[in-house]
C-alpha cells in the first residue's frame, strides 16, 4: 500500500534532508521510496514542504502527495496553524513539533495527532534549531516505522564523524520523547490561514522567522548604534532619546545585534510560541 | 539517490577526462558533485571551471578533439548559450556526452523545450523517465556516441525539479563491470580529410566540393545510428540486466489494447500509473515511451501505426506556430500508410506544470474515444 507523507518546515531546519533521510530509512526498511522537495525561491526562514511516497512496488507516478497519510512539521509556530491538516486523509496522523502535549492541539478533523518537543532536543543535541532529524525519532515512534536503526544507518550515510553522533543522538531522544498518538481532541476543522513569510517593502514581515529575539537593556545601552549599523533587516529604528527600537515586523532572530553589541547589552531568549 | 547525483556518479564510473560546466538551477548538484569527486580524486579526469556554458562547450569539444572522454552538462538558459558551438562539435563528430537537465524558458520550472531547441544542432537526444534510467543512459550515451559507426554528440535530458532533486532507489554498478563493457575512448577522425578540421580540413562542407556534403553526411550519420543505439541497449541489458525498451521506443502493456499514449520522460511514469488504472478497469489502452527524439524511430512508429487504431502524443513541449514535436513527427511517420491511425496532441507539464495519474486517465479516455470513430478535438493543453 502507498503511503503519503508531507513534510512542512522552514529553509534551515532541514525538511527536505528529512524527506530523503525518511525514503533512505524505508528503503532500508525493504520498501521502494521516492523523495520530493518543492523547489520555488526558498531562503532560509520561509516556509518549505516536502514529499515522500513509501510503497512495497517501485514508485512511478511523478505527482505531489495531494492526500497525505502523514503530516510531519518541523517548526513549532506552523505546528500551531490548521492549514498543516490541509487535505490529509481521513484518519491520517498529525506529528508536530510542539512543547505541549497532544490533548492540547488545536488543529482539528478527522485526524490522529502527536507531538514531540523537537526545537528543544534539537537545541540540546545539536546546539541549533534544526529540528529535521529531532523529529524523525517520533515519526518512528508514532508510525511505528521505519526502524530507528534504518534511520540511523541513513543518518550514517548523509553525515559522517560527530555530527552523525549528534543526529543520531537526536533522534534516540526523539522517539523516546515522543507523545501518544490520540484522536484529535477538535473534530471540527477551523478555518485555514496563510501565514506571513517574507515579502519585500511594506509587506515585508519576517517575524515568524526567529526561535530566539533580541532584547535591550536600555540601561546598559551607551547608543553607539553598532546595532543599527549591522542590522541586515533595517529593523532597528533610532529614537529621539538616542537609543535602538526594534521594528518586531522587520526582526527575524538572527542575533547579529547580540553579537555586535560591545557592551553586551543585547540578550537573546527564546521565544515562547503560544498555542491559540 | 537524485537524478542529478545518478547522472554524477555516471559519470565518475564512464572515467570521464575531461569535464566542464557551469553552474545553473536544476543542473547545479551535477556540477557541485562533480567537482566534489575531481577534488577528493574520485574522478582522475580535469574539472575545468569556465565563465560561462558557451565555453564549457568549446572546452569539451577541444579536448574531445584531443582525444578525451568528455562531459558537459547544462540547463534551460544555459543550454541556449551553448548553441552555437553545438553546432561545430556535432559537424567535427565529436563524442561529446551532455547532460541536459530540462528548465523551461519561460518559467525555472521543467519542459522539454531547452534541448528540443538545439534539434538543429543534430546531436543524438535521449530522454529519461527516472533515476535509475538517468545513470544507465549516460554509461549508453558514451558507448553510442564513441561508436565508429556514430561518432555523433550524445545529449541525455531529464526533467529538471522532478528527477534532478527527487531521490529514490538506483542500482549503481561495479567499476568493473563497467570497465570491462566500456573500453576507454581512443580518438581517430572518421571524417575525410578534406573535412576533417583536425586535420585542417575545412569541416563543414567546404574544401571545395558539394558544400552541401557536411549536411548530407551529418544527416546520414543520425539515420544511421538507429540500428547501434538498438543493439547498444540490447548489450547493456544483457551484461547489467536492465533495458529500456529497443534502445529507441518502448512499449508497456500494449498487448490487446486499440489505442495508445506516447510520452517522454518523467511524464512516461506518471503513464503507466494511469495505464494500469485504465486497464484495471477494463479499458484497452496502452503506453508507448520514446526514449529516442532525435534519430527519430520512424520504423518504429509504421508498426505501431499497424496496430493501433488511435496514438495520443503527449508533448511537453511545443514549437510556437507549429505544435508539439513529437506530434508533427508521428503524423509525418505515419503518411505513407494506406490505413492510418488517428493521430491526437496533447501538450501537457509545460513550464512545470504539474501532471496527475488522473490527467492521463481522462487523456487515455479521449484516445479510446477517438479509436471508437467519436469525434474529439485534435489539439488539447492538459
């Protein structure tokens, strides 16, 4: 039987290394896989999807995955929208990176779903939000395929020395972490949104972009406006009183203030994304 | 694997000399690969770095004439740069083996209009359906093209996106079993030397005699290599136990059926998830896959003319003012029959538009349709 599977992260948490470390584990597994990443002007921060068909004959058809078994997303703000339900078949599971458990998603229909706090593995094991191979363990949990060892041997392949270690640490955590899958606790699907990715001039929002953001201590702030120089967004505005403000449209967490700050006045903490 | 790392690792096991290219999206992983394998002495051969596709023309066309095993390969707007020494290394009889992976030109997305547009270029053109195709084609490509009876540029397309950036499972061979069917390549001119240009001949049809000759020979030699692309695939099916049909067509479930679809490339996959829906329902329709656009199988298409009562090309590409390619091509195949099919166009995944199984079962339905005597439209864009 085919299985479709839908991958929805952003550039730099790594979805389509995820759909072919997935194929690779399957085949691994004894199945005939195929890998597809949806190419348009990706960049890293704007939200990317990707395909994977698993079936026991080798796959011919050269289509999307339209009706996905499977929905797999990588960053834990998508994981909050309904659009990532989109389409799925009946029944079909939903495994987000989220920091709550699965009786709390939101997103509703006739769908099974499961969470696993990926950023937060992914954090630990490899010291970056590259959320792709801290998720992948769940997915083995919660489909109950492919074998973690498949996996890790794909991993294996992909990358060499310690950074496979890290990965492989990453997805032993994973599928340790991962929830129960339930029913959905909605039934009723809620309306779809698209979600702000980038754009150019005014409607250039990239805040759905940042894990970490800046914030100021006003008091250790001597005004030197190294930040406002090094900024790559123009997302910092100078105010009368000789200080920085951070335009929060304009901010998409890349930390280059924190870094440029010669006073240390810049700290950078997680963002909390709130499930509503 | 990916397309693009199948026609790379082809590419390493043929012993490749002498590669150049530059980079352009979807063919850039090729090139990335490559170099890769150049760096850390997978490939012993030389990767030359030009400013441009035009030069890596010039650059394997020179050291193909030197008596390199060469390699070039490209994408859409690259592939258009490169057109006018395409030209000089097919009229010298160059061995060249190009990569073409397919970008539209007026989208980035896939179709097959980048190398049907160097059709006049008269170099060999394969198109492949999938990754495995890809690998084994280009280790064909350098056996047809060094063939003293060809001696012709080979161009392999495959669509960009779709096979380039999509991975699946490929059987990759040995070393050996490639090294023991492809003997290195030994330059010696088969052109006389009045038109040999390395001998300082004039090449093309100059020299003084009929300056027509360069196109009546160059002509001549595509027709001619129909029958050593068909037993060159024979070959590689018996020694690594894969073949994609004669070398030039292939058919797929076509026994009993009345009518048939013809497509290329990717598009040929996605058929035969749509055939064998049809057919499970009952509906008599086959699959035709051209392999080979350029010689043009027109054999080929005479018994299939015979047989079936309709033929709906599919085409992912069209000819502005004229129609698709491999349509016109049909239609001029079949002329001279005295019963002859319906021919029907179809133009379908132009400028990467997305082509579902159940596309093509409302195409193979329209064929039946027409095999029954039904009037349907001639022309349809899916």
């Amino acid at each position: 039987m085919v299985v479709g599977i839908r991958i929805h992260g952003r550039g730099g948490q790594g979805a389509v290394t995820a759909s072919r470390l997935l194929a690779t584990a399957a085949y691994y597994d004894g199945k005939f896989s195929q890998a597809i990443p949806m190419y348009g002007t990706e960049r890293r921060g704007a939200p990317v999807t990707a395909y994977v068909r698993v079936d026991d004959v080798r796959v011919r058809e050269r289509e999307l995955v339209h009706t996905p078994e499977i929905v797999m997303v990588l960053d834990p703000l998508l994981s909050t929208r309904q659009t990532m339900a989109d389409d799925m078949a009946e029944g079909g599971l939903l495994l987000l990176n989220a920091a709550y458990p699965p009786e709390e998603v939101k997103t509703g229909g006739n769908i099974r779903v499961a969470t696993v706090n990926a950023t937060n593995i992914a954090l630990e094991t490899l010291r970056r939000p590259i959320t792709n191979t801290a998720i992948l363990g769940a997915f083995a949990k919660a489909v109950g395929w492919p074998k973690l060892e498949s996996i890790e041997k794909a991993i294996r392949k992909q990358f060499s020395g310690r950074i496979a270690d890290m990965n492989v640490e990453a997805i032993k955590r994973s599928y340790d972490e991962c929830s129960e899958v339930i029913p959905a606790p909605v039934k009723i699907a809620g309306e779809s949104e698209a979600i702000a990715v980038g754009g150019y001039g005014v409607l250039k929002d990239v805040s759905s972009w940042r894990v970490f953001q800046p914030v100021i201590d006003m008091d250790k702030c001597t005004g030197c406006k190294n930040c406002w120089i090094y900024c790559p967004e123009t997302a910092i505005k100078w105010t009368d009183e000789n200080k920085p403000e951070i335009e929060w449209r304009k901010c998409k967490g890349c930390g280059i203030c924190v870094n440029e700050c010669p006073v240390g006045a810049i700290e950078f903490k997680r963002v909390e994304i709130k499930n509503e | 694997m990916t397309g693009n790392k199948a026609a790379a690792t082809a590419v390493k096991l043929a012993r490749v000399e002498v590669l150049s290219a530059f980079p352009v999206t979807p063919q850039t992983t090729i090139t990335q690969y490559l170099s890769e394998f150049a760096a850390n002495g997978e490939i012993k051969g030389e990767f030359v770095n030009a400013e441009g596709e035009l030069s890596t023309q010039v650059i394997v066309q020179a050291a193909s004439r030197a008596g390199a095993r060469t390699f070039v390969c490209t994408s859409g707007p690259g592939q258009l740069y490169m057109h006018h020494p395409m030209h000089s290394t097919s009229s010298s009889r160059l061995p060249v083996v190009m990569a073409t992976v397919h970008r539209g030109n007026k989208s980035m997305q896939p179709d097959h209009t980048d190398l049907m547009s160097q059709t006049w270029t008269g170099w060999i053109q394969l198109y492949c359906e999938n990754n495995q195709e890809i690998l084994d084609t280009h280790l064909m490509a350098y056996k047809i093209a060094e063939d003293k009876r060809v001696r012709l540029p080979v161009a392999i397309g495959y669509d960009g996106y779709v096979l380039s950036y999509t991975a699946e499972p490929v059987e990759v061979p040995s070393q050996k079993s490639v090294d023991d069917w492809l003997p290195p390549y030994e330059y010696q001119s088969i052109l006389p030397k009045d038109y040999d240009p390395a001998t300082g001949g004039r090449g093309f049809g100059g020299g003084g005699r009929d300056p027509q000759q360069g196109w009546i020979t160059h002509h001549e030699a595509l027709l001619n290599a129909l029958p050593v692309i068909k037993e060159i695939n024979e070959d590689f099916g018996k020694v690594f136990g894969r073949k994609y049909g004669n070398g030039l067509t292939e058919t797929y479930k076509t026994e009993g059926a009345e009518a048939v679809m013809v497509a290329m490339g990717s598009l040929a996959g996605t058929a035969r998830a749509a055939i064998d829906n049809l057919q499970a329902d009952g509906k008599p329709i086959g699959l035709i896959k051209l392999k080979c656009y350029q010689p043009f199988a027109v054999e080929d298409f005479k018994e299939y003319g015979k047989k079936f009562k309709a033929i709906g090309m599919i085409d992912r590409n069209v000819c502005l003012g004229h129609g698709g390619a491999g349509y016109r091509l049909i239609r001029n195949s079949l002329y001279d029959m005295d019963e002859r099919p319906k021919v029907l166009q179809f133009h379908a995944g132009l400028a990467g538009k997305e082509v579902r199984v159940g596309d093509f079962e409302r195409v193979g339905e329209k064929i039946l349709k027409a095999a029954k005597g039904d009037k349907v439209s001639q022309v349809e864009w899916v």
